[in-house]
C-alpha cells in the first residue's frame, strides 16, 4: 500500500459525458501528478501539482483539467469523453522540498480504470 | 529532459540474475536516475534511485558508470513474481514533467 488513494476505482461512462477522478496523496506529499496509461501502452504523464498550484503539464488534452486543494487532494476532470480516453488513470505523490536539492521519489495509487462506451 | 532507451523485453529463468541497461545520452548534471516496478493493473512501485556509481537496497542493485549515459538495474536471484515492467527514469531535483519511457517487460520462466 502506497498511501495513496484514488476513487472511484472503475468508471464506466458513455461518449461525450464528463467524469471526475479523485486522488488522495499520501500524509505529507505536497505534490500529486496524474498520468494515463491505455491498453499495453507506457505511462504519459498528464499534468502536475504542488501544494495547489500547477507546476508542469505534459500531454494533457484541453477537454482535461485538473485542480489541487487547500487539503491537497487532486481531481482529474475529463469532459467530452472519447472512445479513445479510455484508459487507466494513475495518480502519484511527492514530498517536494524546494530549494534542498531532495530529489522525488513518486508514490503511485491503484489506479482508476475508466471504460468510454 | 533526457530521454531514456531500453530494451522493450527480456526473459530469463528462475534463480538466475537479470540486468537491464537503460541508455540515457543527455543526462543533466542535476538528474537522478530512478527504476519502477509495475505489475498489470497495478501502479508503479519504486525499485531503486541513484545519482553515481552504485546503490543497492534489498531487492536490487543500481550501477552508474562515471559518464552517468547509460545505468543498469540489477535483479539478484529473479523469481517468478519478478515478471513485470521495468521502467528507467531521468528526472531533476524538482522531478517534476516526469517522462517515463516504454519500459522493459521482464518475463521470468519457471
């Protein structure tokens, strides 16, 4: 067990709707990433946050978005749903101490498997 | 960010050790270089991170050579459960924009 929670931990849903995925990052962690990984397919990082604000974006579509909170839990939104978004969603936690030279390891969470029907 | 290449897969045999080399040419000076484990359905799970020359912990080895272009994970004794993909990442201290390459996927045979 990681520390890191994620839910709903399936999804199912039907073209052009829009979903929400939550994350919780371990006590402590400041950051929380949000990567994608489709069938057989390598893991692409989506976007990240750092105690609430967003820090770096990699491959995330515009029908995307995502927030972090005061209490530092992160929600993934996804509108306009695609076949194609179809995909496991994975979130991960750091402990981000800016300025000490600490490098990031990432805690990864189970995961939310959402299915676009 | 320095892009990472490895091999896409292995086999090898229970018992036996297993290196996997990942080949990362423009690595930073700031960069740390960082393995993850992942079981089908599952997160990544972190291995092992080095910055040079050798670390090792409990479930494998990581050697760095004095160039820092390419490292190896070393796998002792691998086991069945050791099938999985195995995952080279080059990140800075902030390790943030993190590019996780296709992996190596491990196949371990009885």
């Amino acid at each position: 067990d990681s520390g890191v929670t994620q839910t709903p931990k399936h999804l199912i849903t039907a073209t052009g709707q829009r979903v929400t995925l939550r994350c919780s990052p371990r006590s402590g962690d400041l950051s929380v990433y949000w990567y994608q990984q489709s069938l057989d397919q390598g893991l692409q990082f989506l976007i990240q946050y750092y105690n609430g604000e967003e820090r770096a974006k990699g491959n995330i579509l515009e029908r995307f978005s995502a927030q972090q909170f005061p209490d530092l839990h992160s929600e993934l939104n996804l509108s306009s749903l695609e076949l194609g978004d179809s995909a496991l969603y994975f979130c991960a936690s750091s402990l981000t101490v800016e300025g000490t030279g600490v490098t990031e390891t990432q805690y990864f969470g189970p995961g939310t498997r959402l299915l676009v029907l | 960010l320095a892009k990472t290449t490895q091999p896409i897969s292995m086999d090898s045999y229970e018992g036996q050790e297993v290196n996997i080399t990942c080949s990362h040419n423009n690595i930073a000076t700031n960069d740390y270089i960082t393995w993850y484990q992942q079981f089908p359905s599952q997160g990544p799970r972190f291995i092992i991170q080095g910055y040079k020359t050798k670390v090792t912990n409990e479930v494998a080895s990581l050697f760095i050579p004095a160039d820092r272009k390419s490292s190896t994970l070393s796998l002792p004794r691998v086991s069945l459960s050791d099938t999985a993909v195995y995952y080279c990442l080059v990140c800075d201290t902030g390790g943030f924009k993190t590019i996780f390459g296709a992996g190596t996927r491990l196949f371990v045979k009885a």
